[in-house]
C-alpha cells in the first residue's frame, strides 16, 4: 500500500518539475549556474522520495542497495574529476542515462501487448543504444584513449546504412511481434550504430556531439516514461531533449557548421581534424620579461582563455596578473568564445572558480569590436577560436566559424606550450604576422613568470 494518495503524488511530482525548469534556467548564467543545479538535485530528490512513497515497490533491499553502491562510485570521481576533464565526464553521464533507459526498455517489453507501449519501447531500445555506445566513444576520444581524428574505413557509409536498416526493420517487427530476441538484436544494432555515428567526427566536433547525444539521451528518457506511465520522466527527459537540441545548434552555429556536416563531414574530408604535426616556421618568441613590458605600459589588455589554461590549472594567475595590471590602472577584460574550452561555459566556469569578477567576462560578440582598441591582446592555450583562417581561406575545416578578431589589435602574445597545431588540426597564420609575440611554457608556470616581472617594473 502507497504512502501517498495519488493528489499528493501528482503535487510532488509538479514540485520537481519545476525545480528542473528553474535549474535549466539557473544553469543558462555563470552567476546562477551553483544555485540551479542545487535546486535541480533537490527536485531529483523529491522526484526519487514520491516513486518510493507513492508505489508498491519489490526488491527494496536491492534498490537501496544499488543507490547506496552508485553514490560511493559516483561521488567520489564527481569531486576529484578536474575542470579540463567536465566533458569526458557529461558524456558518461549521457552514456549512462541512455545505456539505463535501454535497459528498462528492454525489461518492460514482456509485459505490454500494447502496440504503442512497444513503439515507445522500441525507440527507447534504439536510442538509448545509441546515446550508451556514442557516448562511449566520445569520452575515449576526450581523454584520449582513441585517437581524436576522424576514424573513416572504407565501406563504412554502406556498414553504416545496413546497421541502422536491420534496426528500424527489428523495430518495425518487435512492434507486431513483441519477441524479445529481436529486442536483443536491435540492442545490439543500437550500439554498432552509436559506435559507426561518432567514430567519423574528429577534432573540435567532439563536444558537439557530446550535446546532441544529451539531447538523445533526454529522448529515450522521455519516451521510457511513457513505458513506465511515469509522467515526470516525460517531462524531464523532453526537458534535456529539447535543451540539448538548443545547445547542439548553438554550438554548431559558433563553429559556423551544420549538425549534419559535424556528423558526415569526415566522408567527404569536412571534418575540424587535421595535422597534429608541429609547424618548424620561424616565429618571434620572446621572454616573460618583455611580455610584462608589454603588459606594464599598456592602456587596455584584452586576455583570451583557452583549452591550454584549463590543462595547466592557470586560472588562479591570471586572475592575480588581472588584479596586478588593473592596480596599475590599466583596462584588463576577458574574452570568452562561445566554444572556448571543450564546451560552452567552461571558462566562464573556469574563470569563476578564481573568483575573477563576471562583470570582465566579454561573450565574442561584445569584445570583438574592442580588439581594434587593445594595445594588448594575451592568448592564453588558445587557437583555433582566433585564427584568421576561419574569415580568410575557403576550404579550410574551420571556414566560416564566428572567432575572436585579436588579429586587429595592435600586439598580440600567445602563450604557447609548442609549435603544435590546436584542437582543429591546422596552422594559425596569426602566430606568424609581426605584432605577435609567443612565449612557450606551460601556461601556469609563463603567467607566474610574467606576473612576477610585472611586479618588478
């Protein structure tokens, strides 16, 4: 017998529905983000505590036990897991939501004769396959445990069609049949065709796709409420459906790109992966003595943060070397590309976490005009998000990406680990031109050289 009479279900599971549509809308700003996602977790909780007050459940002592096995696994990688590693770990959080709405698919699919409680059944399977084994992949490109170029064999668009055609026939025949082998077949299809989805992207498109297998783990989520009746997991799961398609498209357009070229560029040689060689042109280096000159004497500093800060945990200096400039009266702002990093916030997050003031983070389309006004511009592990090569050569993979114009200030420095192309793969023109200096290093250790030299003058 429930604990809670079906008024009282309903009441709480509206309670957490709102607490999720309040976290989206707290997590859409830096200044917010902390106290959305604590209210989206305290809407979870709810939702969790109703499903157990309000239903006759079996196998408690399992369920509990499996909740108690999950926290001591997931809490500890959740707080020991660093800022440059976030991505790897929303795509096994992707991975896991979907490879979990597969599975209670599959399970409920003995016990409905319902055609359309399969169908939903049967989307679930596919797509939360899908997300599970794409997801997968994502995270081993990210922290490398695969290659992030592009993986393209031939015949594989043929491989490819096959796999998702005997799923959608396997769908089609679980639908009039309800046989659970074939439910294992498109299982298994499901993961071939998540595997052969995200083994072609490459390069600055992994977290793309990161975001567009949000949005199909949201999907299979939402349709595995209508499996279960669950109204909330309807709701929620359209509310990560329907954000991740927002998000998946914003980033997209960021990169000047479409969904469908980041996913099938890489057949026809579309794809942000290139060259990971080392260019050996001459370029003018320098030494953080002179870059604190530079600095020292400048009017206004625009500093541009990349995926390079964010390795060497440099967040901290270049906050301090902030407030060492700003003292000396000069003008220091930050600017921020919405896909600096390797998704789209990470180095307001970044940043943040070092308590530099929101007020000095410039989203592109505000600090863009000011470049032509900055005596000097500091890019930070930056790359491809200011390379000229996006406005100036046609044919490039990343042609026609919206970036950060530091090629109109009057002095740029790039703080450099090596020669090596960025994440994109090709070779940044900017690095050559005279009004730019690099300093090589690691970017925590060239920032605390320069701010101490900016000490001394």
């Amino acid at each position: 017998m429930s604990l809670l009479s079906p008024t009282w279900t309903a009441l709480l599971y509206l309670i957490a529905a709102i607490c999720f549509v309040l976290a989206l809308k707290g997590l859409s700003s830096p200044k917010s983000a902390r106290r959305g996602n604590l209210i989206g977790a305290a809407g979870a909780l709810v939702a969790v505590v109703t499903v157990f007050l309000s239903m006759k459940l079996d196998n408690i002592p399992w369920i509990l036990a499996a909740i108690a096995v999950g926290s001591a696994v997931a809490a500890p990688i959740a707080r020991r897991v660093q800022m440059t590693q976030m991505p790897q770990l929303v795509a096994l959080f992707n991975g896991v939501g979907g490879g979990a709405a597969a599975l209670v698919a599959l399970l409920e699919l003995p016990h409905t004769d319902d055609p359309w409680v399969r169908l939903a059944i049967v989307f679930t399977l596919l797509v939360g396959a899908v997300s599970f084994a794409g997801s997968l992949v994502t995270f081993a490109k990210l922290q490398e445990l695969m290659t992030t170029r592009p993986v393209v064999f031939p015949g594989l668009p043929i491989v490819m069609s096959a796999s998702v055609l005997v799923a959608v026939a396997a769908s089609v025949a679980i639908i009039f049949t309800g046989a659970g082998w074939l439910a294992v077949v498109l299982l298994v299809f499901g993961l071939l065709t998540g595997v052969l989805l995200v083994l072609p992207v490459g390069g600055a498109d992994v977290p793309i796709v990161i975001s567009l297998l949000n949005a199909f783990t949201g999907l299979a989520v939402a349709a595995s409420g209508f499996v279960l009746g669950n109204v909330l997991l309807i709701i929620a799961g359209t509310l990560v459906g329907a954000s991740g398609t927002i998000l998946t498209r914003a980033m997209a357009s960021a990169m000047g790109r479409s969904v469908t070229g980041i996913l099938f560029g890489a057949f026809k040689g579309g794809s942000t992966a290139g060259s990971t060689v080392a260019s050996d042109r001459p370029v003018r280096s320098s030494s953080a003595e002179d870059v604190a000159v530079l600095l020292g004497y400048a009017q206004k500093v625009v500093i541009v943060p990349g995926y390079g800060l964010a390795v060497a945990q440099g967040q901290h200096t270049v906050a301090e070397l902030q407030g060492e400039l700003e003292s000396r009266g000069i003008e220091v702002v930050f600017g921020i590309h919405p896909v600096a990093g390797r998704m789209p916030g990470h180095m307001n997050v970044l940043l943040a976490e070092a308590n530099v003031p929101y007020e000095s983070l410039k989203e592109m389309g505000e600090v863009n005009p000011e470049f032509k006004t900055a005596d000097v511009v500091l890019v930070v592990g930056a790359n491809d998000v200011v390379n000229p090569a996006a406005k100036t050569t046609p044919g490039s993979p990343i042609y026609g990406m919206p970036i950060l114009e530091v090629d109109s200030a009057r002095q740029v420095v790039f703080l450099k680990r090596s020669m090596r192309p960025g994440f994109a793969g090709i070779e940044n023109e900017l690095l050559f031109e005279p009004q730019t200096t690099l300093l090589f290093g690691d970017a925590k250790e060239s920032l605390g050289k320069v701010l101490a030299a900016v000490k001394a003058l």
